[in-house]
C-alpha cells in the first residue's frame, strides 16, 4: 500500500509539472496573438481570418521534456517491484486419493463334498476258492 502511494504522488506529481509547462507554452505561444482582442485597435473585417482555409501551421516539434521526474519514474518502478516480496507460492493442493480397489468377486462356492459312499445292501461275496467249484 505505502509503494502505491509513493507512485500514485510521484506521478501527480510529473503531471502536475507537465500541465504547468502547457500553460506557460501556450501563454508565450504567438500563434493566438492575432485571434486576441487588441484595445485601441480596429479590424474592418472581423470575420474574415488571417491566414486561408484550411489552416495547417507548421509542424514545430516539441523540445525535450527535462522533468527529471518523469525521466526516473521507469527506475523508481523498477526497484519498488524488486523489493516488493512477492506473494508465497500456493500450497500444492493435496493429491486426490486413490481410488478404491475394485470388490473382488465373491469366490466361487466350494463343491460340496462328495456324499460318502453307501453300505452295500448285501455282503460282499467271498473271493472264489481256488481250484475250481
């Protein structure tokens, strides 16, 4: 907040020194001299203009600005961003958690088991005698 400050005068600042500059320009500037009333003097035409429609004056370029000020105010910005301490990264946001393991199919039932096998209804019969009947 106190860079934005320091920026926001140091700015009104040069622009306040610039529209004075303007104004004293303007003030010394002849070329409205001829569109000005002068007291005690007569003009049989009022209307008529001094110079032909369309006027283009000539091109006069401005002298260099040497408001120091305003030739600095790229450093001043420069080093008010170098020592401003930039904002902390974000936290890393949290990694999603992994998905659920798929259910795993219910097993297959066990076989039920083989049913033990029934008592013969009859005795076994004896294993045959050697020799014959």
């Amino acid at each position: 907040m106190n860079s934005f400050l320091v920026v926001a005068c140091v700015f009104g600042l040069c622009c306040a020194v610039l529209a004075q500059d303007e104004e004293l320009r303007e003030k010394r500037s002849s070329s409205h001299s001829s569109e000005r009333y002068r007291p005690g003097g007569y003009r049989p035409y009022p209307f008529q203009r001094p110079y032909p429609y369309p006027y283009f004056p000539p091109y006069q370029p401005q002298p260099p600005n040497t408001n120091a000020l305003l030739n600095l105010l790229p450093f001043i910005l420069a080093q008010l961003a170098s020592t401003t301490p930039a904002p902390p990264p974000a936290p890393a946001p949290a990694p999603a958690p992994a998905p659920a393991p798929a259910p795993a199919p219910a097993p297959a039932p066990a076989p039920a088991p083989a049913p033990a096998p029934a008592p013969p209804a009859h005795p076994p019969h004896p294993p045959p005698a050697p020799g014959g009947r």
